[in-house]
C-alpha cells in the first residue's frame, strides 16, 4: 500500500463531484448566483491551505465509509442540501468515474496527468475568483513537486492501492452503459486500440537476440488491436498539453446519468460488509479523519440567503425509490461523533467536534484512542 495515494484519490474524486453538482445545477435551472456561490464555496473549502497540508501528509487510505464522510462534508459546504439517496448517487458516480479513469490509464504515471486534468477543468468552474485560483494553483505545484520526481515503479504502487480500494465497486451508470465501455453486471470494458503508453512501441514485432546482445531475428505476429504509438508525453506544467483525455469533464455535453446496482454489487457487498469487530486500526483512522476535517474551513452564510435541496434524479419520486431499494450494505452512514465536555482536550478538537452533532455521554476510556472510538456510533 502507498502512503501517497490519498491525495490523489480525494482530488480526483472531488473533482468528479464537482463535475456532476454542476451539471446538475444547470438541469435544475438553479439562478446564477447562487450556483456561483454554491461551486465557489465547495471548490474554496477543498482547496482550504490547512485541509491540504494535512491531505499531502503521508497516510494510510481511509476506508470507503470514513473517505464518505469527508465527501459528505465538502458537498455540504455552502447553502445547497442533498438527501441521503442524491448524496449516496453523487458518491457512487464519482467513484466508478475515477475507477474508470484509473483502470484506463496507458502507464500508472498517467494518473498524475489525469489529476492535472481535474485540476485544470475545476478552474474553469471557479467564477469572479482570483484567491481561489490562487488555491488551486498552490496545490498545482504541491501535486507536481511530491509526485513529479516519483519512480514508476512508486506510480505503479499507487495504481495497485486506488484499484484495491475499488476493486468491490461495480455500480452500473448510464453514460458508460451507452457508450459501451461498461458491461451490464458492472464490469469496464478495456479497450484493444488507440495510443500505447509513452515510451513504448507498437504491439506486432517480437525481437530474438543471442548471448552477446546482438538482434538475430525479427518475428511479426498479429495482435488482434488497433494501437498507434502515443504523440507525446503530457505535460505537467501549469499550462500543459496533458495529451490524456481522462479526467476531462464527461458531462459537459448535458446527459442525463442513472446509476444501477448490479446483481454482482450486491451479492459482493453482502459478502464484503464491513465487520462490526471492532478494527484495531479505527482509532488512528479516526484521529486522522478527525484531523483532515478539522483542516476544512467550512463557509457559514453571510446574511439570510435561502438555502435550496438539490436532487441527483430527475423527480423527487425516484429519489424516494431510490432510497427504498439500495442494499443497505451499499448505503453509507455519516460517522456520528459524540462527545461530553471534559474529553475536549484543545481548542482545535473542540472546534472539530463542534462540526458534528454533540450529545452527552458519561463513557469514558483508557486512552484518547479509545476516546475517539467510544464517540463512534459505526465506523
């Protein structure tokens, strides 16, 4: 497992739902202003300077439910609200996209590309902004500085881990269904042409060399595609060509996106539903999640302005179905935390835990790990 994965996973899929929130915005006729508001406060809390330099810190992916919580969070930082069927349609879009987009990649470095290229697209969200900009571009150079000089075989360590991490994930959606890239128990399909990864050549010619290194014989064979060498290499600079189309804004175009569970999905997530033992591992994830959403700057509102529901479906009814019928394994709960007052140690826990809903409770622990567990109601 790579210790620098996560802040790739989170740009990436946050990316995603911002691609998505604006879509549907714009489908809901949602005024101007306050869509302008809505995307400027979500992108400006993603990128808050204190949430990045605990996000870039070497760690451990958290698990699927803690990693929810965080996106649970950021979705609603502004006047928008989202039920929990539209919030559990958001996440399950963002992350079969990155899957996709992972499982895609000609070489694991690719994925820094199509990061880049998420960054980039958020830019051209952000509306009347230079301090947000300014945001994105500082987490730009983070990104090209730490991950710039990686080896491939350190790249390639990362891809393994986001592809564990999605490995159970076979939600059907709509756009990938109608462009035939997925098939229908959820599974991608990969696709036998187009460019070969950089620094590679062509399929269809095996060399046979002798004990001295000298080429003896050349061999042809058919490899059943239609690949071509890659034009070149992406660029990581602020302003580059990036040459790699993953990541880039698929729903620009406006079309409408339905998710489905698969029969497999759900005979897996019965088969993969977290354990109720307790983890030995949950306290630190909790103290490290508890760490990163303290680093969130969340924006209250200046004034009266009305907040407003946004629906991921198209009608309010196939919401509500949709709430009724998804597995409950599939459904991810937002991680409660509770606390009485003496086990607010420091100002910067007691403004994290003022995030969260606060209850009494008279049980107290040995340690402050366990502290943190006894305040979760799951995890």
């Amino acid at each position: 497992m790579s210790m620098r994965t996560l802040p790739l996973l989170f740009l990436n899929l946050g990316g995603e739902m911002l691609y998505i929130l604006d879509q549907r915005l714009r489908a809901q006729n949602i005024p101007g202003d306050k869509a302008r508001k809505v995307m400027n406060d979500i992108i400006s809390t993603m990128f808050n300077q204190k949430f990045m330099e605990e996000l870039f810190k070497p760690q451990e992916l958290y698990s699927k439910k803690a990693l929810r919580t965080v996106y649970d969070r950021l979705a609603h930082a502004s006047i928008m609200r989202l039920n929990q069927a539209s919030m559990d349609k958001l996440y399950d879009l963002m992350t079969m996209a990155f899957k996709y987009q992972v499982l895609l990649c000609p070489r694991p470095k690719d994925v820094l590309l199509v990061t880049l290229n998420h960054l980039d697209a958020i830019k051209g969200l952000i509306q009347d902004s230079p301090t947000i900009l300014h945001q994105v571009d500082e987490t730009f150079r983070q990104l090209t500085d730490i991950y710039g000089g990686l080896s491939a075989g350190e790249f390639q360590l990362i891809r393994q881990t986001l592809l564990i991490f999605f490995q159970d994930l076979h939600i059907r959606v709509s756009i990938f269904l109608k462009d035939k890239v997925q098939n229908s128990n959820g599974r991608f399909v990969l696709p036998v042409s187009g460019p070969v990864p950089w620094g590679t050549e062509v399929p269809g010619l095996i060399r046979t060399f002798n004990n001295k290194g000298e080429e003896v014989k050349k061999t042809e064979f058919k490899h059943g595609g239609s690949y071509v060498a890659a034009p070149k290499e992406g660029s990581l600079e602020l302003y580059g060509d990036r040459v790699l189309k993953l990541g880039t804004n698929m729903y620009s175009a406006n079309r409408p996106v339905e998710t489905h569970m698969s029969a497999a999905s759900k005979n897996l997530a019965s088969r993969t539903q977290e354990s109720i033992v307790p983890n030995p591992l949950a306290k630190e994830e909790l103290n490290l999640l508890a760490r990163l959403i303290g680093g969130m700057e969340m924006q209250k509102p200046s004034g009266p302005e009305p907040g407003f529901r946004l629906n991921l479906f198209t009608t309010d009814e196939e919401e509500e179905q949709a709430a009724l019928t998804r597995p409950e394994e599939l459904s991810y709960e937002v991680i409660n935390i509770q606390a009485t007052q003496d086990q607010l140690a420091n100002d910067e826990l007691a403004r994290i835990m003022g995030e969260f809903e606060i209850t009494d409770q008279s049980r107290r622990s040995a340690s402050k790990g366990d502290d943190w567990l006894a305040m979760m109601d799951e995890l």
